[in-house]
C-alpha cells in the first residue's frame, strides 16, 4: 500500500467525521416557519363564536377573516449548519440572527408573558378602533394587562380590570400605579378601586417585596372604558401583538350587518396602533405562506413591510394596509369586485 493511499485511508474518516460535527455545531441563527392560521369570525372547539358580544346586537354572517402566524425555533435552541442549510432551502421558511428572534435578556418565560400582555393590549386596541371606525367614542383607561401566576395579586386583579384609585388616589397613567405600590415598603396592603365589567369593586392585596421593591405581581397597561363587552375567545397559547387590524376587521364585521368579505376568506397580520395605523410585524413571508395554505384570496400586508414582499408572487391578492379605516375601505370595495384598484406595495 502506498504512503498516498495510507493517507487517504486515514484522512478520509477524518474529514466526513469533522464534516459531520461542523454540520452538528450550534451557529447563531433561529427560525421562522409558517404557523397556524385563525379565523376570528369563526368558532372555537365548544362551537361558540370567537367574537363575543353583550350589550350590542351581533352579527354572525358568511366570511373568513384570518389571522396569521410563524413559529419560531425555540429560545435556547441554535440551528445547527445542517438545519440552517435545510430551512435556507425551504422558501417558506427564514434563517435569522438568534439574537434577533430571542434576545439575550429574555427567557423563554419572559417571552411567553410579554406575548401574553401583547395580545392582550393588542385585543383591547381592536375593539377600540373599531368602536371608532363606528362612530363611537371609546375613552382611555389604565388596566391590568397581566396578572403574574403566584404572585400576590393572582386571584384578586384580573386582566382588564380598570385602576380607578389606589389607596384613595385617583389614576390616571401606568405610573401612579407603579408608584403607589412602590410606597408599601411595610407590605401594608394596597388598597385597589377598579371597575370590573362595570361593576366598582375596591380590592386588598398585600405586596411582596423582590428585590428591595415592593410588588403586587401585576403588569399595567392601557386599556379603555367599552361602552359594552366585547370578548375574544383567543387560543391562550398565541401571543404578541401582529393580529390586531385582523381582530379590529371582524370585531366590525360582527357589529355591522352584512358580510364584510362578500362571504370570501381574507387574511393579513399588522400591529394596530392606539390611533388606528398599522404598523411593521416579523415573518411577513411565512405568514403569507400561511394564509395561502388556508385558502384566503386576499392579504393585508403593513405598509412597512411593503419592501419585504416586493419579489414575491403568491397565489392571492396583496393589499397594502396603512390604517384600519382605509383597510376597512378597500375590503368593502374588493368585496364588491374583485378586480377593483386598490392599495398595494
């Protein structure tokens, strides 16, 4: 046998075993994938709407109005170059900086809470807009928008419940909440007056002291004073805030007679801001995806993510979205006739 043929008889295992670890190595990168869509006009497993209205007639006609999702790689899980190279080939799935889709100062614990009061806020500011978009005016208010599960306040503040005073005081920003429990260094209780599905109830909670600070164990964020209750009945395992222009769209077409989509499935994602323009989310792509797989013929797409759909060419109609009025308009318009002008990227 040859020094040459020796060598490579040595050499040759080593390299598929070195090629196979560098293919195992953790690299820097996360994904994204194509996830779930909901139909909000739809019903959940018990067959109850997924709108839920009490104090006003409801309106439950033909329709899809769906909004979209993405999973992403788990918090603590860095692709390997082997799995970073499959989903690179896959067009429906992206490859980003894992810092990007998990920041390094958050858990998977605290990503999970902070999508749970972003659905939340994003929910509350659905039903705002489109109370709005109906001529009815709806007032700001501080509310609950989290309760931590065993914290103090766990059984005793419930989400949505509106601060009315603490300790006596009137509220009117997040930080008087903050604030006057931050002055129970004693632990005395704090003395809560909210208003609970209209109802004023006073409440007791007797804060726990973490990290030098005393705390009721509650997240505070904005909320409004409805004029009647309007409930989503939304998987609790969803969460964060890009579903917003797609609850405001069916909480309208629930509290309006008539079919808002002509009986068709529309799909689309945006963050929905206080003042009704729709703002950027992540994954447009793969929730494009998503919404074709589901069938929809139509798409909202933020306007700020225009530039991240311009080379593609999927199998339904993209509709650029700058505020629920104006995609409010265009739906009713597509509606009517599918080939209409309307906005797009």
């Amino acid at each position: 046998m040859t020094q040459r043929l020796i060598a490579v008889c040595i050499a040759g295992p080593l390299v598929l075993i070195l090629g196979g670890v560098a293919l195992a190595v953790p690299l820097p990168f996360a994904s994204y994938s194509p996830g779930p869509t909901f139909d909000v006009l739809g019903k959940d497993a018990d067959e109850a709407e997924l709108v839920q209205v009490d104090g006003h007639k409801a309106y439950y006609d033909d329709g899809q109005i769906r909004f979209t999702t993405v999973v992403a790689s788990s918090n603590g899980q860095k692709l390997s170059l082997g799995d970073a190279m499959s989903r690179w080939l896959d067009r429906d799935k992206a490859i980003l900086p894992y810092d990007v889709v998990h920041p390094p100062d958050q858990s998977a614990e605290d990503e999970e809470a902070e999508g749970a009061i972003q659905m939340t806020t994003s929910q509350d500011v659905a039903k705002a807009i489109a109370l709005k978009e109906l001529g009815t005016d709806v007032p700001t208010a501080v509310q609950v928008a989290a309760v931590s599960e065993g914290g103090p306040a766990e059984g005793k503040l419930l989400v949505h419940d509106i601060f009315q005073e603490v300790d006596g005081t009137p509220i009117t920003t997040g930080d008087d909440v903050v604030k006057a429990v931050r002055k129970h260094t004693d632990t005395s209780n704090v003395e809560f007056k909210i208003l609970r599905d209209g109802r004023e109830l006073n409440v007791r909670v007797k804060p726990k002291i973490e990290e030098g600070t005393p705390r009721v164990g509650v997240s505070v964020g904005l909320g409004y004073d409805f004029p009647f209750k309007i409930t989503l009945r939304v998987d609790p395992s969803v969460g964060g805030p890009s579903a917003g222009l797609m609850f405001s769209l069916a909480i309208y077409d629930t509290l309006t007679p008539g079919s808002l989509t002509g009986g068709e499935i529309i799909a689309g994602t945006g963050e929905l801001q206080p003042d009704g323009t729709v703002g950027p989310i992540g994954g447009i792509e793969q929730k494009i995806a998503g919404a074709q797989e589901a069938g929809a013929k139509l798409f909202f797409v933020p306007k700020a993510n225009c530039p991240d759909v311009k080379d593609l060419d999927p199998d339904l109609r993209l509709v650029k979205a700058t505020t629920m009025h104006e995609a409010r308009l265009a739906l009713e318009k597509w509606a009517g006739d599918h080939d209409a002008k309307l906005p797009t990227c």
